[in-house]
C-alpha cells in the first residue's frame, strides 16, 4: 500500500515538473528549436486602454502617444534582433514609456488621493516562470528595473513601499526626487476627480498604464506591466499590475500576458493566468482565449485589455474600451501603432 502511494506520488511529482523542465518531446521544446532555426521575434506592446476616440483625443496627445510606442517598439526591437532575450526587450521596451510623461508609468504616472505618486511594476520569464513584482514604490526611476531585481537578486516574490524602496537602493537603482514623476495634467486629473466627485473608474483618460510581452530567437516568452495605478486611490489600493496572474504573467508552454484596465476586475478573474491557462490546457489560440477572458471582464463590469503573444510568435490584443495604445513589431518587419478600436 505504501510503495503504491510512494509511487503516486512519483507520477505526480513528474507529471508535474516534466513540462516545465521542457525536455525533449514537449512543447516548448519543440518550438525552442523552431525557433532557433528560424530567428524569428516578436514585441507587442501597449500604453494603456481607456476611452480613447478619435475626436476625443487631442492631436498633440495622438501624436505624442504614437511616437511614444514606436519608440518602446524600436528599443525592444534592438535587442531581439541581437538576438537578445526577450526579458531584456520587455525590460528596454518598458523603461522608454516609463520615462515617456504621457504614459501612466514612472514619470507621468497618476496621483493617488493624498497627491503622491505609487508606483506599481511586474515582470515574468517564461523560461523558468521567475517572477518580480513591486508596489507603492516611490523612489525608482524605472520601477520595472526594480520588478526585475525583486526577481533576480532576491528571493521573494514581491516587496511593497519602504521595503521595496530600501530593496531598491540596497541595488543600486537609479534612484530620483519623488517630484520627478509628478506632471500638472496628472495633478488637474486628480482635482477634477475631487471636484466633481467622480470613482476611480469615471475619470476620462484615466489609465495608461505600459506593458510589453516578447518572444525572442530562442522561442522565450517574458512579460512586463507597469503603472502609476489609478486616479486618487486610497488606503493603499493595490491594482493587478503588480499581481502576477492578474496583470501579468509569462509561460513558455502557453504564452505572455500584460493587462490594462480597471485592476480589480482583473484580480478577480486572474486574467493573464487565465489567459495562459486556456491555451496550455484547452489548446486556445491567443485571440480566442484572450476574447474570451475579456468578454467574462465585461459580464462582471470590468473594463481594459490585453496584450498576448504565444512562443510561435502569434499575438494579439484584446480590449473591451473604446481604444488602446498598443504596438507590435516582428522579425518580419512587422511595425505597427495603433490607439483607436477601428484601427
Ligand atoms: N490596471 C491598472 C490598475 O488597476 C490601471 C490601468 O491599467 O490603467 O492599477
């Protein structure tokens, strides 16, 4: 009986592990070594979902936002086609927005309720499923850069406020005055909040949240998310940003997920591990298992949208908002930005 469980326990402990040590005959395998024949890419990016439409939108902030993502597309590209990992072009992707005013991520980012900016960031290898994640971080200039070291140089998960900012230092990040993120159009977003009343969902314009998720020549997947959060939240809100498998989420065997939108919702559903989850379990192409995640979003009332790329290099986005800042470039020499549904 006993040597019966013992071996119970066996086939599970291998069942369990074996895909994940992609060894010869999965999956990822097999597409790792597609992939190196073929030295094949692709970014996809996004700079937030929100109620963007054409007369809406100011031209200047149009054409500021484009510029923004086909730089981010041009930085990550750089490194994929060096043959560069796809962590590294999420990592450089995701600090051009950040540094990027016009993106809800490090300088630019939303105020909370007290007129502080809190900066929320994440980040996850497909490889190995490593994963990084920061919230309430007040001093890093490029908090993805920190969601990173988190990952790589410690052995937690996830650090928040002080820790994460002492964490931080502790590395040697770059660090900067608080005033450094702060903007005046973030800060006329807040106090129209005040004014008029208005929940953290009613604010036009609101998020703008970045993410990247990549594929490189090896056939590896990473994702990255990065956030100011939403308009004056309070009482230390954390969105799904920084929550791997919510806002974010990386796997070799199914693919690489960053969300934007009303974080609540997407906590409740774990979005991008779910995304995942449908195209490793139910073999879900991209586009039909993100439709799906995002069609249940909107049942439950929320609202915002994702970025999916698979390890054969097929992506997607999907959003339930008027609009999306998004952007995708391929080794084919794909490059495209888009803001708006119709585009
Ligand atoms: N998802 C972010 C949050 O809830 C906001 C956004 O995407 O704009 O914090």
């Amino acid at each position: 009986m006993r040597a019966f469980f013992s071996s119970i326990w066996l086939l599970l402990i291998l069942s369990v592990g074996a895909p994940l040590a992609a060894h010869p005959g999965t999956h990822t395998h097999d597409l790792k070594d597609k992939k190196v024949a073929d030295k094949s890419w692709t970014l996809v990016i996004h700079g937030g979902a929100g109620s963007m439409t054409r007369g809406k939108l100011a031209p200047e902030q149009d054409s500021a936002a484009r510029a923004g993502l086909a730089k981010a597309l041009e930085e990550g590209s750089a490194v994929l086609e060096k043959g560069g990992s796809a962590m590294d072009a999420v990592s450089a992707a995701i600090m051009v927005l950040e540094d990027d005013e016009h993106f809800n991520a490090g300088r630019g980012a939303v105020f909370t309720y007290k007129g502080v900016n809190e900066l929320d960031a994440s980040i996850m290898d497909g490889k190995t499923l490593g994963a990084g994640a920061v919230t309430g971080a007040r001093y890093t200039k490029n908090p993805i850069l920190l969601a990173r070291a988190v990952m790589e140089k410690s052995p937690h998960v996830m650090l928040s406020n002080e820790g994460a900012d002492e964490f931080s230092r502790e590395q040697g990040l770059e660090q900067v005055n608080p005033d450094y993120f702060a903007t005046p159009e973030r800060w006329r977003q807040l106090e129209e909040l005040k004014a008029k009343k208005l929940g953290w969902y009613d604010v036009d314009l609101k998020y703008g949240t970045v993410g990247a998720v990549a594929v490189d020549s090896e056939g590896n997947v990473a994702a990255g998310t990065s956030t100011g959060g939403l308009t004056g939240k309070r009482w230390g809100r954390i969105g799904d940003s920084p929550v791997i498998g919510a806002g974010n989420y990386a796997d070799n065997r199914a693919c690489g997920v960053s969300a934007t939108g009303a974080g609540e919702f997407f906590i409740r559903l774990g979005v991008a591990h779910e995304i995942c989850a449908r195209m490793r379990m139910l073999g879900e192409d991209a586009k039909t298992a993100s439709d799906h995640v995002i069609k249940e979003l909107g049942l439950l009332g929320g609202t915002g949208g994702v970025i999916v790329t698979a390890p054969d290099g097929t992506a997607t986005f999907a959003f339930n908002t008027p609009g999306m800042y998004r952007g995708k470039a391929t080794s084919k020499g794909e490059k495209v930005v888009a803001i708006y549904g119709d585009e």
